[in-house]
C-alpha cells in the first residue's frame, strides 16, 4: 500500500468515526425543529477539519482543500481534495449509503484516492498503475457482457437537479428492464461507482454530477478495469456518467445516448 493511501486511510477513518460518533445530532436537532440543512453543514465541516488534521501534519507543503471550506492550506505540490459526506438526503435521514472521498491530484491527475463508505466501514482505494482494493484486496469489475440478468445502479429523478431527467430515465428504466436487467437506486452516485469497481454491480449511469462526486471513485474504477464516459461516449465525463465493465459498455451506451 502507497504510503499517500496509508495516511489517507488514517484521516478517514478518524472522519468516519467522528461522523458516526455525532450523527445522532442532526436526528435531535430535526425534533427540536432545527435546520436539519445546518446540522448536516456543521457535522461535514467537523469530519473535514478531522481529516485536514492529520494530512496537514503528514503533507505541510500540499495543498488542501475541503468541499464546504475550500483551499484551507496552500501548498507548491500536489493536492488533496475531501469530501466528507457525499449522500445527505440519506445521512439526514440516519440511513445507510453515504461516503466519504479523498483525492491527491499531481499535475491535474489524480495519483491516489478513496472512498468509504461510512456506515458499513467498506474502503475502497487505488494508486495509479497498482489497482484497486476493497478491505486489502484486489478487486475487479465483473465480466457480464449482456444487459441480460445483469444488476446496475442509478438514481431516482425525484428532486429539483434530476426533474429535467425523468421521461429520458423513466424510458432507459423500462428499455432494461424489458431486456432483463435489475436496476437498484441509490442517493450517492460516488458509492454506486466504487461497487462497479468492486464487481457488486455491472454498470452505473448518473447524471447532474459534480466533479468532486466523481473524481475518487472513477479513477478507482478505472483502476479496477472499468471504461467511463459521458452518454454521448465522450471520455471527458461533464455532469453525466456511465461506468461499467468493458464488455457491457458497449451493450449500454447506445442505450443512454438513445435516450438522453
């Protein structure tokens, strides 16, 4: 394991434990009528701070910078990029599914990143050129080269980002389902494309995405064999994503573009 990752994986799993220690908070502030909105910010800003802690101490001449806090340490070399929280609709309603994600970005390449997921404690990790692993061991993406019987993941367009979306999801929902396959939904794109690479899905589209949603778990894909484009097949990936084995790729993105 790259030394980047070992120190990484440190500040994370402190992060986890702090979020999970106090995410009981935002439950009780929701019954004392509080701004569940603001709970959610303080408790981000809380793991964040844990994390840049421990990287600060490892890394003084790297640049740093958090989802909610931005650049919080300048630096001359690389850069790490965190976020803390990734899934709040889920983490508000204290249910599974939410992740945490660090980056380190070198010449604007990532070099090293990972994701955990914080209710299960799974770790998902990966270093340019040396794969990627789940709880120290090497994973895969799977080999199903037909949408037949094949699992894949998405996201439901019920809020006000996805609205524009539904007809075109709603018609690729029922095309692959037609063809065999099971759809599961999800509220964090981010840990949907980590269990493409770990061989526990088959392929996830997403759309109306940020990069930092995007950047830790794709390249972990990527170094677990996975292809990734936009719906137009584009390798630049915008706001929208599909991610999957190579040979169901191929099966897939005629699919989407038709749709999209």
């Amino acid at each position: 394991m790259q030394p980047r990752i070992n120190v990484a994986l440190k500040a994370a799993r402190a992060a986890v434990d702090f979020i999970l220690h106090v995410q009981e908070k935002i439950l009780f502030d929701k019954e004392q009528g509080q701004n569940p909105e603001q709970a959610y910010k303080d408790i981000c800003i809380g793991a964040e701070k844990t994390i840049v802690h421990t990287l600060a101490k490892a890394y003084p001449t790297e640049t740093i910078t958090t989802r909610l806090q931005g650049e919080v340490q300048t630096g001359e070399k690389g850069e790490w990029i965190i976020d803390a929280i990734q899934g709040q609709h889920l983490f508000s309603r204290n249910l599974s599914g939410h992740a945490l994600t660090i980056s380190y970005v070198e010449n604007g390449k990532v070099e090293h990143a990972l994701l955990i997921n914080s209710s299960t404690r799974d770790e998902f990790y990966a270093s340019k050129g040396r794969g990627a692993y789940l709880n120290n061991s090497r994973i895969r993406t799977s080999s199903i080269g037909s949408i037949e019987n094949s699992t894949l993941g998405s996201q439901f367009p019920g809020t006000d980002k996805l609205s524009s979306q539904i007809t075109s999801q709603f018609n690729t929902l029922k095309e692959v389902a037609e063809k065999g396959a099971r759809v599961m939904m999800q509220d964090c794109p981010a840990l949907m494309l980590a269990n493409v690479a770990a061989g526990k899905l088959d392929a996830v589209w997403a759309m109306k995405l940020y990069d930092w949603e995007t950047q830790a778990p794709l390249f972990i894909a990527k170094e677990a064999g996975c292809l990734f484009s936009d719906f137009q097949g584009s390798p630049s990936v915008n706001d929208t994503v599909l991610c999957a084995n190579p040979r169901l790729f191929k099966s897939l993105l005629p699919v989407l573009n038709k749709h999209f």
